[in-house]
C-alpha cells in the first residue's frame, strides 16, 4: 500500500474529523501518502480527490461534522458510478481506502470491495449506534449528551408548568439514543422502533403514575411505530384533555457540536488501527472497539439491521420512574 484515500460518508457525526485526523496522521506516520476525497462517494466519483498532510488536520480533532464533507450518492448504487470511482482511485494512484460512516457506507464498500481489487477498512461513524462488531460508534456519546443537556432544560419548563412533554429524539430504525437517554433524564416511558408500542400501557403508566408528579417525560425515538412525537402527543390530548401536554422535537442539534472525550478517543484509536489493519492485510471489515479492545468485523456482519436491545434497560425505566 503506498496511498490511502479517506472519505467520510451518509450523516455525519460528531467526532469524524477526530478520525480523519487519526487516519491521515497514522498513514503519513507510516510512510504512507493519503488522499482526502470529498462528499463520500460522490466526490469518488467527480473525482474532488485532494492530497492531505499533517496540516491539513491541525486543529480539528475539537470540531464537530467533518471537514471532508459527506453526502449521500445514489450514483455510486450503479455499476457505472462505481466505474467512474474506481478510475478515479486508479489515477490518482489511490491503493486503499479508509471509509468512515454507517450502514449505508459499509454496504457501498463491501460493493465495490468485490467489484474492484482495492482493499477497503471502515469506521463506525454515527450517532445512531447501530453497528455490530463495537460497543460505540463515534458520535454517539456526544448525541446522548446532547440530548440530556437538551432535555434536563425542557425538564425545568415542564417543572415550573406542571407539563407533559414527548420529546422526539434521532433514531429512524434503531431506539438505541432514546433508550440510554431515557434512563439518563429520567423518563417516564421510552417508545422505540423495536418494540410495538403499547398505548393501554402507556395510559396506564401516565395515569396511574404518582400523581404529585409536577412533570412528566417520554421519550420517542423517531423511528417509533405509532407515528412519532406528534401523533403519540395528539392521542395523549385526546385520552387526557385536562394534561398539559407538548411536544418537542429535538432534531438536527443532535447531530452537531464538539466531540465529548470519549468520542475522540474512540475516533482516534480506530483510525490509527485502521491503517495499521490495512498494512497487516484486513480488507472489507470495519475496526471497532468491543470490551475495551480493538475488533475487525467484516462489513457483512457489521451491517446485520437487528441489534438486539437489553430488556433490561426498559424494566429499569419502569422501575426508577415510579
Ligand atoms: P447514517 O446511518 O449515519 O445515515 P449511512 O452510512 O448509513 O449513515 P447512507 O445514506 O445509508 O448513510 O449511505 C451512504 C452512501 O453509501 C449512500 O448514499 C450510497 O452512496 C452508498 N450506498 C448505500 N447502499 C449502497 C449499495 N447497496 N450499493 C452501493 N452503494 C451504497
């Protein structure tokens, strides 16, 4: 391997330039050149390909997004787009190639992986959790802090009004953020695309919940069934018109900001084993942390849809919010 091409790709997360930096500094600290692509795998194939050096990520392991941009490209889904990548690749003389995104982007490069002879190593960046083969994903612990921040503030309005809020957290397919964030506010009940929400419960709970609580929490993750945040609140108003009750949808803030300590730590001790990983020969497997150790998982595997919640967490939410 002699040039590493780095491309960040799908949504971004916090703690993306923390594995840029990671990247570019191991393989230059290798000997190796490395070659920054923009907007994932659209600039693959436009060929907004660029050479990076230790300067070129001074000063960025404390900034949120990422600076090689990202997009989502349904041109690389086709034979051809994947073509005009490669050739791309070729002349610039790229020989590697270090992707850092999610499902999406794993599946993109296990594509083109067997289509073309370049050996691909991803890393698990975004908020969402939702990978097999690491017990994090970068982004994820500054999303959840976010959210609590955000949530611990609407939590003094509900306080002071005696209010019901439903408070719309990321999540389309997995509930993984409201879960942990769920516990972490205090909630009284988490709705997540897991599992079928069950409304009689979850009247139940509000009702017969202690009722000199001032105010109140559910957290739905956006994925939910039911319809989400407004839908949950509009049959709420309906079944108990004399609560106060709002709705709150937290949004894109979930995805920006500074990266916490534990995001760039993570960030940077994949990145530095992904280039390690592509000299001892892995291609196809995304680097990531299990139990505190550094773990490769080919993409196949990595991307497997049904990450398995821990009953656990739901019972301890019953349990603590009585
Ligand atoms: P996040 O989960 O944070 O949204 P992601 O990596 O899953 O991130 P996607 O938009 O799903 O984001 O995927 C990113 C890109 O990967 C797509 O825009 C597309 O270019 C590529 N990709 C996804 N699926 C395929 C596929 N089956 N074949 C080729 N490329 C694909």
């Amino acid at each position: 391997i002699k040039n590493v091409g780095v491309y960040t790709s799908g949504g971004d997360s916090p703690g993306m330039n923390a594995a840029i930096r990671a990247v570019v500094r191991t393989a230059l600290y290798h000997n190796l050149e490395v070659t920054g692509i923009r907007r994932g795998y659209e600039g693959m194939i436009t060929g907004d390909l660029f050479p990076m050096d230790r300067k070129s990520v001074a000063n960025i392991i404390q900034r949120g997004g990422t600076i090689l941009k990202t997009a989502r490209s349904e041109q690389f889904k086709t034979a051809e787009g994947r073509k005009m990548a490669y050739d791309n690749l070729k002349k610039h003389k790229i020989d590697a190639l270090v992707g850092i995104g999610g499902d999406g982007t794993f599946t993109g490069a296990k594509v083109f992986g067997k289509e073309y002879d370049i050996p691909v190593v991803g890393l698990p960046g975004t908020i969402d959790n939702d990978l097999i083969g690491t017990d994090f994903t970068i982004g994820y612990d500054t999303a959840i802090n976010t959210v609590i921040d955000a949530v611990d503030k609407i939590r003094d309005t509900a306080e002071s009004h005696d209010r019901l809020f439903i408070v719309e957290v990321m999540g389309r397919d997995s509930g993984l953020i409201a879960l942990r964030t769920g516990i972490a506010v205090g909630a009284e009940a988490i709705l997540i695309p897991e599992t079928k929400t069950d409304l009689n419960a979850l009247y139940h709970k509000l009702e017969q919940g202690r009722r000199d609580k001032s105010s109140k929490i559910v957290i739905v993750a956006e994925g939910e069934e039911a319809g989400g945040a407004f839908e949950i609140g509009r049959l709420i108003k309906d079944r108990f018109p004399n609560y106060d009750t709002r709705v709150s949808v937290l949004g894109h803030i979930q995805r920006g900001g500074r990266p916490s300590c534990q995001d760039r730590v993570l960030a940077s001790r994949v990145g530095v084993a992904a280039i390690e990983g592509l000299l001892e020969g892995h291609r196809n497997e995304m680097v990531g942390i299990i139990n505190g150790e550094v773990a490769f998982t080919p993409f196949e595997n990595a991307i497997k849809h049904f990450i398995e919640i821990n009953p656990n967490f739901l019972k301890i939410v019953d349990i603590l919010s009585l």
